[in-house]
C-alpha cells in the first residue's frame, strides 16, 4: 500500500481549518475525506473505515472525545489511530484525551510541518508497509518497498493477492482476521467478492511460504478467519 491508497477522515467544524489541513494532507499524498461534526464522523467511519482519523476536540452534535470513545470501544474501529486536536492546553485535558484512547493528542494553534510528522508516525505504526519498512516474521522477511518476499535464503514468487494477504497478516502477526477483514483490506470495500475466495487464496498462500519445506505460521481459526501466528 502507498501513501496514495491511505485515506484520512478530517473532522473539524471549523470550515477554515478544515480546508487549510485537507490541503496539505492532499500535498502528502492522502486521500482526505472531511466530516463537520462528530455525529457526520461516526456516520462516515461505519460506512468506510479511514486508515487514520484526525479528531477536533470541540465539536456540535456530538464532541470529539465521544467520538473517540465510540470509535476506541468498537472491535472492528479500535486500531484506527485517532489523534486529537484541541486548543485546551491543560495537561489533565490532553490526559483525558489520550484516556479515552486518542493516540495523540495535538494542542492548537498546531505547526502544520509537526502534525504532518505525527501523521506519518502514526501511519507508519498502523500500518507499515505503507512506509516501505521490511516486516519480519520468524524466517519470513517481506520487503514493501520492493514487493520481495523471502524465506530464509530463497526469494518466494506469490500473485498480488497473495502478496497482498501476507503483508496484512505480517502487520499484525497474533490477531485474527475474519474473511470479511481481509475482504475488505486485500480486495478493497467497493468490489463483491465470495468470502470462500479467501479460503483460496490463502490455500495458494500456505502452499507458496511451505514449498520449500518451511513451517506452517498461518493459523486458521475454526469459524472465524486466519492470522499468523
């Protein structure tokens, strides 16, 4: 995944700020979509989850922290990063935010060069192969800014999908995808595709990292999904 496949939900009521940090997010490279209010943000998130949200503190319908809350208690949103905007400077403030589980939290007026290093961090820490780092696992080394993979001294030859199913499971080595998950971040959210078509292609997977006698690192879970490890 590149910078440009990155998505990034702007939630700020205040339409000049607003548009003054969607501006520079696009210049990195994101694709930024932009909510007014906190109720418009849940909204946007359940219908497509963002890879990062970017969260005023102050806002009308619904207040950051309660979206940060909702979005933190949520199986399915709480390993999107959130990180908090705020012109309340008190440290038991910025205490409260984090609590509630923003991963960040940036006090106004902001220097936009530092909350674009924040978002690449943040990024990074979510997800990796977006910053071309080489994820590791036991003798399986994933190099995203060449698409090479290898296992111990052999370089594997896998399909785009297959690539693509390794590096979500490398990112979060333990945690268990269910079909849907991996539907959603190999294939994408706007294309229709069997949940039996993971059970495929990660067949294909198992086949192509066990080939040369290697073991088994991907787990299935019995009515759930996969993970590795």
């Amino acid at each position: 995944m590149s910078v440009t496949d990155m998505q990034v939900l702007l939630v700020e009521d205040e339409p000049a700020q607003r548009e003054v940090l969607a501006y520079n997010l696009e210049a990195e490279g994101y694709t930024v979509r932009r909510a007014e209010n906190g109720e418009e943000a849940m909204t946007m998130i359940e219908e497509e989850r963002p890879d990062l949200i970017i969260l005023d503190w102050m806002m009308p319908l619904l207040s950051g922290i309660e979206v940060c809350r909702r979005v933190k208690t949520r199986a399915e949103t709480k390993a999107i990063p959130v990180i908090m905007l705020s012109a309340r400077s008190e440290e038991v403030d910025a205490v409260r935010g984090l609590d509630t589980g923003a991963d960040d939290y940036v006090i106004k007026p902001y220097n936009l060069r530092e909350l674009m290093a924040r978002v690449r961090t943040q990024l990074r820490r979510a997800r990796p192969t977006a910053a071309g780092e080489v994820l590791e696992y036991e003798d399986i080394a994933l190099n995203a800014e060449t698409h090479r993979v290898m296992r111990g001294q052999t370089e594997l030859k896998l399909g785009p999908t297959e690539y693509r199913l390794l590096a979500t499971l490398m990112e979060k080595p333990g945690r268990v995808f269910s079909r849907d998950q991996l539907l959603d971040q190999v294939w994408g959210r706007d294309i229709y595709v069997d949940t039996r078509t993971v059970d495929v292609h990660i067949a294909r997977l198992r086949k192509a990292l066990t080939g040369q006698g290697g073991a088994d690192h991907i787990r299935t879970v019995r009515g759930t999904g996969y993970a590795l490890g």
